[in-house]
C-alpha cells in the first residue's frame, strides 16, 4: 500500500514541476511516457494492494462478528445470573415465608397443647377436690361417730 502513494507521490510531484505553456490558462507539458511509466507502476501494484485491502476488510468484519458474538454471550450470561439472583432471592423469600408459616403453626399448636394440659389438670384438681371432700366428710364422720359413741369404759 506504501508503494501505490509512492508513485501517486511522484506523479504528483511531476504534476507540480511540469512546465506551463504560456497563455493557456494553467496548462503542463508532462512527459508522457514518463507518466505512462508511472501509470503502468500504479495499475501493476494496486490489484495486490486492493486485495491485501479486502483481505483486511474481511478479517475487520470477521473481528466485529466475533466481537458482537461474544458481547451477546455475555449478556445473556449477565441474563441467567441476573434470573439466578432474582430465583435465589425468591427461594430465599419463599423460604422465610415458609419457615415464619411453621413456627406460627407450632405456636398455635404449644398454646393448644397448654390448653389441653391445663384442662387436663383441672380436670385432675377438681376430681382430687372431690375425693379430698369425700375423704374430709368421711373422716369429719368417723370423729363425729366417735364422739356420739358410748366409750369403752362404758362396756
């Protein structure tokens, strides 16, 4: 490629130091045959210069396709852990929902249990008062039937 603006160089150059023909305006004389030389140069070197230029644009639009490629993996990569998270997060708010749901239920269940417990104990308190009552007019009986019984040095 350095070698085609060489001779467009040179070409330039012999463009600036032709000679003016007087009166036309701004008019050269060019060497044709030198032109011509340079001509020929510029045509022999510009189709491998064109083709390392296509090679190079080929290759550039190769790079951005891989580049746009490999952006949109990392996004959808950005995607899934970004849906990971937010999954993670519901798990974990599901979790807690669950976990609050299960001790409000053994709550439930310790005061039902208490409940019972304290039922049950009642229950066993008023019958033991039953029995002690029995037992108390039982025995307020005997020491009464005592005292109203003739003594044993009355027999």
């Amino acid at each position: 490629m350095m070698e085609v603006f060489r001779i467009l160089d040179d070409i330039e150059f012999m463009l600036k130091e032709s000679k003016k023909v007087p009166l036309s305006n701004g008019k050269i004389v060019i060497d044709s045959h030198r032109l011509l030389e340079e001509i020929d140069r510029l045509k022999a070197r510009l189709p491998g210069d064109l083709e390392t230029a296509r090679l190079i644009i080929l290759d550039k639009e190769r790079i951005v396709h891989e580049a746009c490629n490999e952006a949109e993996t990392y996004v959808e990569r950005s995607r899934d852990h970004a849906a990971r998270l937010v999954d993670n997060n519901e798990i974990t708010k599901n979790a807690m929902q669950m976990g609050e749901e299960i001790v409000a239920r053994a709550e439930e269940v310790a005061r039902e249990i208490r409940r019972d417990a304290d039922e049950y104990a009642d229950g066993v308190l008023s019958h033991m008062e039953i029995v002690l009552k029995k037992g108390l007019e039982v025995i307020t009986q005997g020491k009464e039937d005592l005292r109203q019984s003739p003594t044993r040095d009355d027999y």
